[in-house]
C-alpha cells in the first residue's frame, strides 16, 4: 500500500494528452495548452504517468513529501482542461448613466463619466465580443488569462459603494452603503 498522496485525473474524450517526461500536453476543440509538471515542484519528488484506459486517458501523480503541491497541479489541470474544452466567459456590465463600451477593430473604448475616453487594446489570446452597448462578454481558454484582464477592465472603474456604478461582473451582487443622512 502506498502512503504517499497521490492523484487520479480522467481526461475527457475531446482532450487528446500526451506526456513526455514532465512536459504534459492537451490539445482540445479550442487549442493546445502545454504545461511543465516540474515548475509546480521545485523538489523533484513528483511523480507522473499517462495511462490510457476504456474510459479515456487517466494521469497519475504522486509526490513523495508533502502533498500540497497536488492540489495546485490538480486545480490548474482542470482549469486547463476545462478550457481547452469548453473555455471560460465572464461578461461585463457598465452601470451607470451615460456609461458605453465601444469595439473598434483591435481596440476597445470606454466612456465611464470621465473627461475622456479610455482607449484598451484587446489581447490576441482572448476574444471580446460586445453584443451592447453597455456590456460585454470576455472569452479565452487559460482561466488565469481571462480573469486577469477582467481585473484590470475592472479597475478603469471599479464598482462604487453608494451608487453602485462602475463596470461590474454579471450576477455579482454589490453590497450597498447607506448615504449620508441629515
């Protein structure tokens, strides 16, 4: 019996992989998405194979220390998976009165109550579509990637407390402060 920690991952059928050493590779409907197990353990005591199996191919990992390196590797795997699959789409919405998001080509333009517009190039990893005027849906297959510029579209104008305006995550709940009172 083993005593080492160790983890299981059946990968999905539409997600081809491929291990060689410790560079583990998927490719899927959207991309390929390529990661090198060694990064996430400094240490060397990992330990990784591919086996394929009925159910589709199963990676086995195992580390002979400490376990908490597995599940970083765990959870990034299937972000990784998740994303070469399927991807990851966080919509954003302008609040507030007169509040815009224009799509011009390669770049973005935001009019958000200041005296001039603020101009944001799009990256060519992700896509953003803009259905609305006053919304718009980022899409990309490397979940880091896509919250990452969430976060800084975001801190153009984060949402405020009192009023609640600002470019706000879709379904996001803001939690409201009372005014000044008399």
């Amino acid at each position: 019996m083993c005593t080492h920690p160790y983890v299981s991952m059946t990968f999905p059928s539409v997600v081809l992989t491929n291990l060689e050493g410790s560079l583990l590779t998927m490719k899927g409907p959207l991309g390929v998405m390529t990661f090198n197990l060694s990064h996430f353990d400094p240490t060397g005591t990992l330990g990784a194979s591919l086996i394929h199996t009925e159910h589709g191919p199963t990676l086995h990992l195992s580390v002979h220390t400490n376990g908490d390196a597995l599940t970083t590797i765990q959870s990034t795997l299937r972000n990784a998976i998740h994303g070469v699959a399927q991807g990851f789409l966080v919509e954003l919405e302008a609040k507030g009165v007169g509040y815009k998001i224009l799509r011009e080509a390669n770049t973005m333009s935001f009019k958000l109550g200041l005296s001039h517009t603020v101009t944001v190039e799009v990256p060519e990893d992700v896509v953003i579509l803009n259905p609305h005027s006053q919304r718009m849906m980022i899409f990309g297959m490397d979940k880091q990637r896509v919250h990452s510029i969430v976060a800084q579209l975001r801190a153009l104008r984060p949402p405020e407390v009192y009023k609640g305006k600002g470019l706000v995550r879709k379904g996001e709940f803001l939690r409201r402060k009372e005014g000044k009172k008399k």
